[in-house]
C-alpha cells in the first residue's frame, strides 16, 4: 500500500534510475493505475523497464526526444532499441518538446523569453524532472497514446536516467496549464 509519503534522493542524476522506476511501478499498482509514461533519450532507462523492472499489466509509453532536436536528421535513441520495446509492447512518442518546441527558435533567434518557456522554467522550480514529467505527458497525450484527465504515472530525470516520478492528470500541449499533479512519488532533493 502506497503512502503519501515522498522518496527524496539526496542527489540527482541516473544512479537513482533503478529506484526511481521501482518506485513508480510500485505506485502505480498501488493506486490502480495502468500507465506510466517515461521519458528516454537515448533508451538507457526505458530499457532497464523493458528488462529488468517487473511491470506487467501496465501499459509504458517511452517519449523520446524529436529527430533532429540534437543532431540533424538523427534521434539518439538507436533504432535497434526501439524496435525491442516495440517488441516489448511499449509505446513509442517521438515528437518536439511540448515546453520548447518552435518557441524555442524564436527565444534564441530574437534573446527574448516566450511564455511556454516560463512555465517550463517554472517547473523547473521543482526540479527538472518535475518539468519533464509535464511535458512527456503533454507528448504522449498530443499523440493519442493516453488520455488526457485519467492518472498516470509519469518518469523522468534530470540529464540522463531517471530521478521523478509523480502521479499526474495529463492534458494536450494546448491544454497544458489545466495539467493536475496529483502527487509526487520521488525526486531529488536539488
């Protein structure tokens, strides 16, 4: 039976991965919720819950970053991994950053600040991984794969691997200020 209370980590980063995923699939199953979404860059953290996390009858989707986003006409996650969570009956979301995006351009081609970069910096207030939890979220919503309202558990990290999870109602990227965080299960304490 899952608490209210919160896993901190007393430092950020991947070395809280396995935990961090653990930890998630615990809640998850403890709160009768039946998908976690998480965030995976180069497929490190979606492989280990592919592989080494025991999370049957939860539905993953993994959000990876857009092609192109790093280096052009590339995505850094390899397309053999990929296709082994496929096989693994994961769900994969490839899309632009739901906080960055094409503002973005514009903040770095004219040095000004745009709104969805201030809420993406202010949920940076509680962490990286807090920021991230929301936009994969926003992602993974936009692309059909979960729906917008119901609980979900969602992962994320700061840099590489994983570090937060929360429980979170998800809406679309039009939508995403009516996005509800419903509780934290872990996080660094930055």
């Amino acid at each position: 039976m899952i608490t209210d209370k919160v896993h901190y980590f007393e430092a950020k980063g991947r070395e809280n991965t396995e935990a961090t995923l653990t930890l998630a699939v615990e809640a998850a199953r403890a709160l009768g919720i039946k998908n976690i979404v998480l965030s995976s860059t180069e497929g490190g953290t979606a492989k280990m819950m592919a592989d080494e996390i025991e999370h049957d009858g939860i539905t993953v989707t993994v959000v990876t970053h857009a092609y192109g986003q790093m280096k052009p006409n590339t995505n850094p996650m390899p397309a053999e991994l990929r296709q082994h969570l496929i096989e693994k009956g994961f769900n994969i979301c490839t899309a632009a950053h739901a906080l960055s995006g094409a503002e973005r351009s514009l903040s770095n081609t004219f040095n000004g600040v745009y709104p969805v970069e201030i809420i993406a910096h202010t949920l940076r207030m509680f962490g990286q991984g807090t920021k991230v939890c929301v936009e994969i979220c926003a992602m993974a919503a936009d692309a059909g794969l979960i729906m917008t309202g119901e609980p979900v558990v969602a992962v994320g990290g700061t840099g590489r691997g994983a570090d937060t999870a929360m429980v979170l109602r998800p809406e679309v990227s039009s939508n995403i200020i009516k996005t509800k965080i419903d509780r934290l299960i872990c996080k660094p304490i930055e």
